[in-house]
C-alpha cells in the first residue's frame, strides 16, 4: 500500500493509515471467520466427536519464563474436523 503513495499518484497514506486499514481488514477477516465456524454445527446426530485436552508450556522469552495453557480439543471422527479452545481457567 505504501508503494503508491508518491506525488504523482496524489495518494499520501501514513504508516499509521496504513496500519489502520490491516487491523481493520484483519479484524473483518477474524469476524468473518468465526461466524462461519459458529454456522456449521460440531458433531450431531450419528457423529462421533473425540474430546481431549493438552498443557503447552510455552517459554517467554523477554520475562524468562514458561507460560502454561490448557487446550480443549474437539475432533469428528468422519470429516477429520477438529476445533481447538484455549480454557481461560482450568479449575471452573
């Protein structure tokens, strides 16, 4: 995008345009995304749906440290479509 914005063109995009634009489209893209998983139902009748979970450790660099996360995740036995959430508090 930036590579258009010379004097002859008239176009003048600043990096904080342009950065505003990609979250915008990232953001429409995620939404989209996601309304399309939530349409297509998981599982339902006669589907055999796999369900388990995973810690990752995750290491952080900048703070030295190992970041735990608990994955739930979901796989049909058919299709071979899985779906993976992050579980904000393992102990609820």
């Amino acid at each position: 995008m930036t590579e258009n914005t010379d004097a002859e063109n008239k176009a003048k995009l600043t990096v904080s345009q342009v950065y505003s634009l990609y979250v915008h489209a990232r953001d429409r893209i995620s939404k989209h995304f996601i309304e399309s998983i939530e349409a297509r139902k998981f599982g339902g009748q006669g589907q055999e749906v796999l369900v388990d979970f995973t810690k990752l450790h995750l290491r952080n660099l900048k703070a030295h440290k190992c970041d735990e996360y608990v994955v739930l995740g979901f796989i049909e036995k058919d299709t071979m479509r899985t779906r993976g959430y992050i579980v904000p508090n393992c102990k609820s």
